[in-house]
C-alpha cells in the first residue's frame, strides 16, 4: 500500500507540473505572439516535423493499407462483396488507422527528438542561460514546436490515409483482380466528409498532446545522459497512451455527433 501510495502521490505531483506548463505554453502563445512568430523560428520546425516525415508516412501508410486488403479480401470474396473493399478499407484508414499511425510515427520520430533536444538544453544549462537573458524559453523553444506538430499532422495524415488506400487499391486489383473502377466507385460513395474531418480533428489533438509531452519531458528531464535517455523514453511511451486515451473519447464524441447529425438533430 506504501508503494502504491507514492506512486500515486508522483503521479498527481508530475501531473500537475505538465498541467502548470501546459497553461505556461499557452499563455505564451496567446501573449507572446512577437516573440515566437519569426520565420527562423517556426519555419525550420515546420520543415523538420513536416517534410522530412513524408517518406517514412508514405512508406507504412502503403503498406498498412495493403495489409489490411489481404487480410480482408477473401472474407468480402466469401459473400461476393470483393468490390466493395475500397470502401471499408477507406473508411478503417480515414476514421482511425491513418491518424493513429501518423501520431505514432509522430511521436516516435519527432517526440523522441524534440524531448532529447530540449533535454541536452536542460542538462547543459542553456534553458538557464535563456532565463538570465531575459528570453523566455517556452516562448522561444516550445511554443514553435507545439505549434509545428499541430499544424503539420493534419496533412501528414492525409498523406498516410492517401497511399493506404492506394495500397488497399494496389493488393485488391493487381493481386486479387478486383474490379479497379469500383474499388474507387464504393470508396466514394461510402466515404464521407464527416469521416475525413473526424480523421483530421483526431489528428490535431493527437499533434497537440505529442508536442506538449515531449517538450514537457525535455524540459524535466534529469542531468546526465541517463536524464537525457530516460526523458526521450518516457516522451514517446506518455505519447503513445495519450494517443490511444484520446483516440478512444474523441471517437465516441465524434461518432455522437455524426448520429445527430444524420438523424437531423
């Protein structure tokens, strides 16, 4: 009980510290517009978390989209519904695998990164200089980086839900001789608008959460690079079950608000 106590205890104390740095982060950016808001600030964060994870994005996008054609098709070909796989592999990536997987990928190639670099500024005391010469560090180092991953996942998850349905198209037509112009026919007329924006609204809170942890971990990270290690880990890990809690509520409000809005309030 004594040791469930204390990690309880920990868990409410490093809890409230990210809450507190979470409202410093916004009020940085609500307040301190002049300071973050120059180009050599946000620009080369948004290069690096943007356009240097298009590859590895269009990479396992494909392949997951080709996964799921395999592994679906016979069950479709079984009942004689082959042709309608384009459209349930759509809808699987838009609504849930493209987001998730585009976070994930995220959050282990950028969230690792920016908790490692923030944490070697910490170790190495360049978060303190920062602070003697008057510039806020979350202003100058956060708020670009939070601000880069909300801003640049969304289009990364719409370059991963575009190959996995290229992908799903590729397995189902070259593979299986699926029909290719209704593979496209049912993908249109199942998939909706409401199923790329709950994909896309995921997305952006999946970015938020990813930037937040991570910068939060750089900053607390402990000396030493056994600090520096354990701050990359725990950034990724926090991320990835942030994701799924996030994926979990965000998809029953969304999938709430689709039922009223089909049913016409």
């Amino acid at each position: 009980m004594a040791q469930l106590g204390r990690f309880i205890s920990a868990f409410l104390t490093d809890f409230g510290a990210f809450c507190r740095f979470v409202c410093v982060a916004l009020a940085g950016f609500f307040f301190g517009v002049r300071t973050w808001a120059r180009w050599w600030r946000v620009a080369p964060q948004l290069y690096r978390i943007g356009s240097t994870s298009i590859p590895v994005l269009i990479l396992t996008g494909a392949f997951i989209g080709a996964v799921l054609a395999l592994e679906s098709f016979n069950g479709f070909a079984s009942i004689g519904q082959q042709n309608r796989i384009g459209g349930v592999i759509s809808i699987s990536i838009v609504k849930q695998i493209g987001p998730v997987l585009a976070a994930v990928m995220l959050a282990g190639r950028v969230g690792c990164s920016l908790a490692a670099e923030l944490g070697s500024m910490r170790v190495t005391e360049q978060l303190d200089a920062m602070s003697v010469m008057a510039a806020d560090p979350v202003r100058v180092l956060v708020v670009p980086r939070v601000l880069a991953c909300v801003a640049m996942i969304p289009a990364l998850t719409i370059v991963s839900n575009a190959f996995g349905i290229f992908g799903g198209w590729v397995v189902s037509t070259q593979l299986y001789n699926a029909n290719p112009i209704q593979y496209w026919e049912f993908t249109e007329s199942m998939l909706t608008w409401f199923d790329v924006f709950n994909g896309l609204v995921k997305s952006v809170f999946f970015g938020l959460a990813i930037g937040l942890i991570a910068c939060y971990k750089g900053f607390h990270c402990k000396p030493g690079a056994a600090g520096v290690g354990a701050a990359t880990t725990a950034a990724f890990v926090t991320s990835f079950v942030a994701i799924i809690i996030l994926n979990l509520v965000l998809a029953k409000v969304l999938n709430d608000i689709d039922l009223i809005r089909t049913s016409g309030g």
